[in-house]
C-alpha cells in the first residue's frame, strides 16, 4: 500500500500508444526542421545538437543509475534525445561546447531528475535550460550567426535576429527601422537573418506540426490558441502604430513562437490535460509572449511565458476538471458559464491594458524622444571641439545592403563653429564578442582622433565598460590624436601601435574596426577637399 499511483481526471482511453512511440512520433515531427538547421548552419548545428544530445542522454542515464539507484535505465524511451535537441534548437550555432554541456546538465539534473524523472517534472526542461543559459552568459547566448555559414563555427559571422531589430525599432534606437526586417517569405523558409537552430524556419516547423496533428500525437488547442492570440494582440499593436510594431505576419514567423506552440507548450507532462484548460493555457502563453516583445527587456518572451504557465498548470487542470460519468450536468454548465466569464474577462482586461499602454507610449513619446536627444549632444559635445551649429539636423546618413534589406552603415555629423568646420563625429558599428558595438567617433579637420564614446554594445559587463574607457586619453590604450588614414588602428598582437583592452582582444579589435570603418567615412564625406584628410585603403 506504500505505493501510491497517480490517476488523472477520468474518463481514461486505452489504446496501444505508449510513451515511447509518442516521443519517437515527436522525434520524426522534429526531423524537417533538424535537416533545415544542418542546412543553414551547417558544422554549427552538427556540433551543438550532439553535443547537447549526447549530454542528456548521459546525465539522464548517470544521475537514474548512481544517484537514484534505479535498476531499469529510461534513456531508451526517447525523452532524453527530445530534451537534448529540444534545448539545441534554442542555442545559436556557434555557442561553445561547454556552455552547452552545461545547459544539459541543468535541463536534465535540475529540471527532470530532480523530481523524479519523466512524468515528475512541473517545468519543461528544455525550456528551463536556455533560460538558465540565458540568464548565466548573456553575451553567448544572444550572438546569432547568420545563415549560410556551413563550415564556420565559434567564428562565424553574427547577424542581427529579426526580433531584435524589432526592439531597437520599438525603443528608438537610432538607425533602425522595421524596414531592415527580411519578408514573410524569407522568414518562412528562414534564408535571411539569424537566430537559434530551430526558430530560423517556420516551414519546416509546421511540417513537424502537420505530423503530429495527423498522428494524433498532439491536438490543435494549445498551438492554435497561442498563434491566434499573438496575432490578435500584435495586429492591435500594429494598427495603433505600424511605424513602431511589426505586422502580426512577422510576430508569426519571428523568433521562437512557432518552434514554442508546437513542441515544448504541448509538453504532456506540463501542460493541462482538458481542451478548456488547454485553450486557456495557450491564450496566457500568448498574451504573455506578446507583452514581454513589446514591453519586455528581452525581445523573445516564448521561453518566459511558457515557463510561468508551466507553474500555472496544477491550477488550470484542478479548474478545468472535465465531467467524470454519471455526474450531474448542472456542474458542467457551471463549468462552462465559468470559463466563459473567465476568456470574457482576461480578453477584457487585455485589451484595456494595451489601450493604456498605448496611450502611455504616446504620451511620453516626446518626452522619451527629447532625453535621447540630448544624450545624443551630450556625446556630440564630447567627441568633437566647442561647436554652434546642430549637428543632428545637419547629418548625413550613409545607407548599405544586407541580405537584400537598407542598412544604416554610418551617421555623420558635422561640428561647425560660427560656420566653419571644426570637427565631424561619425556613427560607426562593428560586431565584438558578444554582438554589435556602437561608436561614435570624433575627428578634427585634419583626420586626427579627438575622442570618442561608446553609445552601446552587447559585451559582457567588464568588456563594456573597459572599453568605455581604455581607449581615451590618459589611459594605457589611447588613440588620441591618431590618424587611421596614415595607418590602420591594430592592437599589438597583430602589428599595431594599440594596447588591447587586458584578456579581451576580440572586443578590442572590434572597437578598432569600428574607429578604422568611421575614418573610411569621414574621409568619403570629406572628399571634396574640406579636410586635408589623407586616405587609406581598407
């Protein structure tokens, strides 16, 4: 009588599926979009997802054979290969070895084993791993490689995630526009951008969806009622202010939304177990995906959302009990005028929320837009000498191409006193270690540095803030009254006269490509003989 078994709401089918055969049908469903991601990404996504494969599988079966002392192993029921590439398809391609391991053996030891293995864990440990890497190495996990590179891995080229630039957008970043988005299209097939394994196509998303709704693996409630309220809720968005939140379209096919509704929102074990509680579920993860993209610090809110609900689930399958036979129907009725008032209030509440928030966003909208201005100065006045003009109504922008989309390459902004020049800055990024940095960079008339200022960057915190600094004068790598038109800025190590910033190289030559690509501007702008600038060929 020790032995206690865990019943769930009646009325109960029997049928011959069992646990494996559901997670060898989930595993096929993922197959189309493992093919994609080795299409894309190539040596990249071969190494993350044996890796992360192989380290579940491991700690699954070493933490259940010597640590909780079970004598049958539960490797070969497939969960363990579903967590591992589950927890890949949310990493970029080029995330180390050992931060993946990591990863696994959080999602794994943390997550599932923890409590009891399969069937025990109220979180979905896959989901719980790259949040938990999310939060421990920040810089890594938000440096996406672009599409494409085959046989690069730890130095392949970043690009910008299209939910990315949706949050610059959104924030006003200067430069940005929903405009540098790829198309529906591209996003559908993932040929444009960057992003983690298994969120760059949403074709080969819903191919797995397709076979999992045919072999009755899953049913339609969880997906469609996340997909339709994020639709919902992003096409208000939208209308209110389509210069500043994408098309509902793009919210769809962006990020992590897909890959989240169709196999890890539908996990058995963490999700409600009645088609209520399943539509109600879904609409939360929805709303909730929707408020943290737009008003959230991270541009993806999937994993957040999907986790909080994950800890709502008891609570929903103990509301949202179904009929057990015989009961009276009265209860039932109850039930159904009670769910009804509930979606009625929540939808409510929403969409008084969003109207607030809207009007919130306009509101102080000039009062946003005034204090980045004269941040803006503040940095202006810093990079160049004293000056009368208004060098932001004065500047120039100076327009590239990526993957078939306009780009801001540089800004310019001539300094001038009592009419003549005395200075230009110019606006210039690079990508360092953990993403794209942003300069701003003061020249005089002759070409010679005057300072600059690190407007943003995605470095970890000691690497930004160093090099905020490290590079100005009075410290040990100044480039002060440099001229990268008479010689290219490199550190040290690779034949230059710069001291790199101390263990972080990488950083540093980024910082330095960024100064040597705002000369390159500087020197175009200044063609027409203003300057006695001279030129160098990069």
């Amino acid at each position: 009588m020790e032995n206690k078994l865990n019943i769930s709401f009646s009325p109960h089918i029997h049928s011959g599926d069992s646990v494996r055969k559901n997670m060898y049908g989930v595993l096929i469903a993922l197959v189309p979009a493992l093919i994609v991601s080795l299409l894309y990404f190539g040596l990249g996504a071969l190494i993350v997802t044996a890796t992360s494969v192989l380290a579940c599988v491991f700690f699954e079966w070493a933490i259940g054979k010597f640590i909780m002392k079970k004598t049958a192993t539960t490797i070969c029921d497939g969960s363990a290969v579903i967590t591992g590439i589950l927890l890949a398809f949310n990493l970029p391609s080029n995330l180390p070895v050992w931060i993946i391991i990591i990863g696994a053996l959080f999602a794994i030891g943390v997550c599932k084993m923890s409590f009891g293995g399969l069937g025990n864990n109220p979180f979905n440990p896959a989901l719980a791993g790259r949040v938990f890497l999310l939060l421990s190495f920040p810089a890594q996990m938000t440096t996406f490689p672009e599409v494409g590179q085959l046989i690069s891995y730890m130095d392949a080229e970043t690009a910008a995630t299209p939910l990315a630039i949706m949050k610059k957008v959104i924030h006003g970043v200067p430069g940005t526009s929903l405009g540098q988005l790829p198309d529906a299209f591209s996003l559908f097939i993932g040929s444009k951008g960057g992003g983690s394994l298994g969120e760059v196509s949403a074709a080969a998303l819903l191919i797995g969806l397709l076979f999992m709704l045919w072999r009755k693996i899953i049913t339609w409630h969880i997906p469609a009622s996340i997909l339709t309220t994020v639709f919902i809720f992003t096409g208000i968005m939208h209308i209110a202010n389509p210069e500043i939140y994408a098309s509902p379209v793009i919210h769809l096919l962006s990020g992590g939304l897909i890959l989240g509704a169709v196999f890890m929102a539908t996990d058995y074990v963490t999700s409600p177990m009645s088609r209520n509680g399943m539509l109600i579920y879904g609409v939360c993860i929805g709303l909730l995906t929707v408020i943290i993209r737009l008003f959230g610090t991270y541009p993806e809110g999937m994993s957040f959302a999907i986790l909080i609900m994950n800890a709502f689930t008891p609570l929903i399958n103990i509301y949202c009990k179904p009929q057990t036979f015989g009961e009276k129907g009265k209860k039932m009725k109850k039930l159904k005028s009670s769910l009804k008032n509930m979606l009625l209030v929540l939808v409510g509440i929403t969409v008084i929320s969003i109207g607030l928030l809207t009007y919130a966003n306009r509101l102080t909208k000039a009062s946003i837009d005034e204090a980045k201005m004269k941040t803006l100065n503040d940095a202006l006045k810093e990079v160049v000498p004293s000056f009368t003009n208004n060098p932001v109504k004065e500047c120039d922008t100076i327009f590239g191409e990526k993957n078939g989309k306009k780009t801001v390459d540089f800004i310019i902004y001539p300094a001038k006193n009592n009419n003549r020049l005395v200075g230009t800055a110019i606006e210039a990024t690079s990508s360092g270690f953990g993403g794209e940095l942003k300069l701003l960079v003061g020249f005089d008339t002759e070409g010679n540095i005057y300072n600059y200022t690190l407007l943003s960057h995605s470095e970890t915190l000691g690497l930004g803030s160093r090099a905020s600094y490290w590079f100005k004068e009075g410290h040990k790598g100044s480039i002060k009254g440099m001229n990268p038109g008479k010689k290219t800025l490199k550190v040290n190590k690779d034949g230059g006269d710069v001291d790199a910033i101390t263990a972080s190289t990488v950083t540093s030559r980024a910082f330095l490509n960024a100064v040597n690509k705002a000369y390159s501007a500087y020197y175009k702008g200044n063609a027409d003989g203003t300057t006695s600038a001279t030129q160098q060929a990069y």
